[in-house]
C-alpha cells in the first residue's frame, strides 16, 4: 500500500503494509536512524518524533494512519525550540550514553511549543515515559527550564 507524507518538509511515498510502525519506516527505507528503537510499546520514548506538530510514539504508529501527515524527526527538527533546547542540553551536559535523546529533545520540544514557561509538574507530565537509564532526569528538568529562559530572553 502506497502511502504519501511529508518528512522533515520532503514529500515521500512508502510502499509498506498499513501495519508498518512509523520508526521501521523512517530507519530502513528513509535512512533516518535519529530515532531509537528501544521498547516496541511505547513505553521509553526513545523513538519520539513530531506527527502534525505533536509529540509521538513511531514505534507504535502504523504508517497506514499516518496518510497526508507531516512528520518531524530529530534530523529535521529546528526551530527557536530546538536550539533553546539543543543550547541547554550542551551546557547541562545532559546526555550520558545519548540513547534516548533524540526521543528526551523531541517530547521537550514539543513541551516548549505548547508551554513555553513549563512548571515541574508540566515538565514530569510532558516526559513521563521518556526513560532514561543514565537517570540524568534531573538535568534534563533543568536544561528544559534553562531552555524556556533562553527563549524568553
């Protein structure tokens, strides 16, 4: 099945089964391996990528359902977001191992563009499920708020 959609601002055409998670997708007929494979269930955030403007699992999205859509992955991420928050995570020297980043700057990008002064509360409930096994969660809560400064001033 002949799927269209736009990833990181370039019309593609899939020809996958409708059942085909998004990452298998992006990874192996796009060669845009930002994005991790670490659960399969959605539950480690590591495969987090933009769909229409918003945080998402490819792990667990069937390109079947994604006709027309705009996706954004951490190789086409950019934007006043995603330098605030590429600035903070270097000067916070956030990632250890950096398996989960890319999924960790997307959900916090995605933070950052509906909420741009974020709470701790809204930080914890906007990366909830972005698992980190170096535990560095609380330099990312700080690099997040460091980042919301740097928008704002």
């Amino acid at each position: 099945m002949a799927i269209s959609l736009e990833v990181n601002g370039n019309a593609v055409n899939i020809d996958a089964p409708e059942d085909t998670p998004l990452l298998w997708v992006l990874r192996d007929d796009l060669g845009l391996t930002g994005s991790k494979f670490g659960c399969g269930i959605a539950q480690c955030g590591a495969c987090t990528v933009h769909v229409n403007g918003e945080p998402r699992r490819s792990c667990v999205a069937p390109i079947g359902t994604l006709e027309g859509a705009d996706v954004t992955t951490i190789e086409g991420a950019a934007g006043k977001e995603v330098e605030a928050i590429r600035a903070a995570w270097v000067a916070h020297d956030v990632p250890q191992c950096g398996y989960c980043q890319s999924g960790q700057i997307m959900s916090a990008v995605g933070l950052l563009s509906m909420i741009p002064k974020p709470s701790d509360n809204d930080i914890d409930l906007a990366m909830t499920g972005n698992v980190c096994r170096c535990c560095t969660y609380h330099r990312i809560r700080a690099a997040i708020h460091d980042a919301a400064g740097r928008m704002e001033g």
